[in-house]
C-alpha cells in the first residue's frame, strides 16, 4: 500500500522542521508547503525553507495568499484597532488562511492530510474531532487553534503535540539543524512595531481625550491604537495612584482610563459563539481562557439577548479585551470559543 501524503506547512523554523523529520519517520510521504505571505523577511524566510526541505529531503512547493492573507487578515487587524478592540490576527489565519486557503491548496495538491509544527492535539469523540492542549504547557497552542472546526480537523495532524519545546532543540541538533533557541514571532508582520505598521498602511495620527470613567478629561492622546485594555506606562496622567486603561472608545475616539480595581470583572458579554459538535444545554460551567498567556478561569456562560452571551466568573478576573477570543475548556480539550464584545454585561440586554 503506498504511503499516505502528508503536506506539513513548513516555515524554515525548528517546530515545522522537526514535525517533517517525524513524519518522515512515521513513514509518511512527506510533502514541504510554504506560504508566501505579504512580509518584510519573505525573502530570507524563503531561503531558510529552502535549505531546511533540502536536508531533509523532502519536495518543497510555494502557494501564493498575500492577496488573501492582506484582505482576510491584514484588513480586519487595521479594522479592529481603529474601532477600539484588540484583535487577534493569529487565531483568525489559523481558521481562514492556513487551515483554510492553505490547507485546502495542500489537499488539492494530492495530500491526504495536512500538518504543522504546532503544539497542540487532536482528539476524536465518535465522528467528532477537537483541539486539545499539548503536552507542553508552557508551549501549548490550542488557544490559537480554537476556532478550527470538527470538519477541519477531521485531516489535520500535529506531531508535535505529545513533545516538550525541551525535547525539539536536541532532537535538532541530532539532525545537523542549529536553531539557537530562535523562537516564532506572535504577529508575524508586526516586525517592526504596531505603530509603525499602521503608518505603513495608512493610518495616520488622530488627537482625542483621554477621560476618567465618570466623563472627567484628564488629557489627550495621538491614536487609540496606540494603547491596550490594561496598560499603564505612556499614559503621562499624574496621580496618587497609577491610571490604567480600562475602554477604548473607537467611535467617540476615547482612551478610558480608571484604577486598577477597575480591570477587575466578574462577566463579560461575547458573540460569534462556536462549539463543537452542537451547542450545549445553558448554562454551560467551565474553564475559560481570555487570551493566549491567561490562566483558564472557571466561569458559566449562559445566554444574554438573541447573538450574545454572558461569562460570569467564579473570580473577577483582570484586563478582559474586546476583540481577544474567548476559548471553552472541557478538561484539555476546547469545546467551544467565541469574540469578547466588552467587559461586565450589555445595558438593556436580556436573557433568552
């Protein structure tokens, strides 16, 4: 029987590289794709894939998705900043470009499955397929994968997923790669700065208030942009105690600013709310990730108005941002996951 076709997105760096060596000697007929993204290091990126497809052996085939990747991913980055959220480009590429338009391209090519170099697992339940924590903890990227559905899934392989980061390095260097502990970017074109990235494409200073949550103006600032729910330093705003954002207003234009009591809230509203298989009985109780490095929190998330729903937390928890990804936990494996509207519940909401 001749072996099964795997397409592993390779990158040139050491997690995609070592995922192709254990494929290949799980005895898989390995295939190298790269996507060419729009990038400043594309060129040197390119190299380095190169080189990496040509040690190991393996055929090595270019797809092109700038024109995607600029208007699925690029855009809606530039989008949320100016209306206040803080996205995040990461989990919307895994769903719609890499294991979207880039998987697809894989398959079309003659692949029977695709891979990546991340760590993270695949379960199965019946016909069912779900995202779990790798076995690395510190290295666990299920929270990024947490919008890929059971139908996606169902092709997907990750062989890096029972592996410690501790474990790659050596496996690497046995393999004749010097990695150097380089680690991957967390917005891969954000090289050179936010800020210098939203002038590049545009976006110019826009003076506004910065206010106290009772309205009271306290100063100015260049760009909402340019702040994060939570953030302290650069706000210039003398006090007994330190001010921290806690809104951005993209419509009014408005940093919101409060003590750090003020970042603490027991709920939060979502929408755009994804589960896998089917939604559960409400309300659901569970473990709840706010962003990639948030500690899992215990919440219970019920319905709050016909395309929303409501987190209430066992604990307040600190710093939620509208635009992050909510992610459901069932023990290791994600269920469910959803985009956070805004700390605390909606005014005049009611629940169905």
């Amino acid at each position: 029987m001749p072996a099964l076709k795997v397409g592993i997105a390779m990158s040139g760096g050491v997690d995609s590289t070592i995922a192709a060596s254990l494929l290949r000697d799980q005895g898989f007929a390995v295939h190298g794709f790269f996507m060419i993204l729009p990038l400043p290091n594309l060129a040197r990126q390119l190299l380095r894939v190169q080189e990496v497809a040509a040690n190991l052996s393996i055929p090595l085939e270019l797809i092109d998705l700038r024109q995607q990747f600029s208007e699925q991913i690029i855009g809606t980055f530039i989008n949320g900043y100016l209306a206040g959220q803080t996205p995040n480009p990461c989990v919307q590429c895994n769903q719609s470009i890499k294991f979207g338009a880039f998987a697809q391209a894989m398959l079309n090519a003659g692949m029977n499955k695709v891979a990546t170099g991340h760590y993270a697992r695949v379960q199965r339940s019946g016909d069912d397929c779900y995202i779990a924590r790798g076995v690395d903890r510190v290295k666990d990227q299920s929270y990024f994968l947490a919008q890929l559905s059971s139908a996606k899934l169902q092709s997907v392989l990750f062989p890096l997923g029972d592996w410690t980061k501790a474990q790659v390095y050596p496996h690497a260097q046995a393999l004749g790669f010097q990695f150097q502990g380089e680690e991957s970017q967390d917005v891969c074109f954000l090289s050179q700065g936010l800020s210098a990235f939203l002038a590049q494409h545009g976006v110019q200073e826009s003076i506004g208030p910065i206010v106290a949550l009772d309205g009271t103006l306290l100063g100015e600032h260049q760009g909402i942009w340019n702040y994060t729910i939570g953030q302290r330093r650069g706000l210039g705003l003398p006090d007994a105690t330190p001010w921290y954002v806690v809104g951005l207003d993209g419509p009014g234009n408005r940093v919101v600013v409060g003590k750090n009591s003020d970042l603490q809230q027991s709920a939060c509203t979502v929408h755009s709310l994804r589960w896998t298989p089917t939604l559960p009985p409400f309300p659901w109780r569970g473990q709840v990730q706010l962003r990639s490095r948030h500690t899992p929190a215990l919440g219970e998330l019920r319905p709050f108005g016909p395309t929303c729903w409501q987190i209430i937390f066992d604990i307040p928890q600190r710093a939620i941002t509208p635009g992050q990804y909510a992610v459901f936990y069932d023990d290791d494996r994600v269920v469910g996951s959803a985009l956070i509207a805004a700390p605390g519940s909606i005014t005049g909401a009611v629940a169905s």
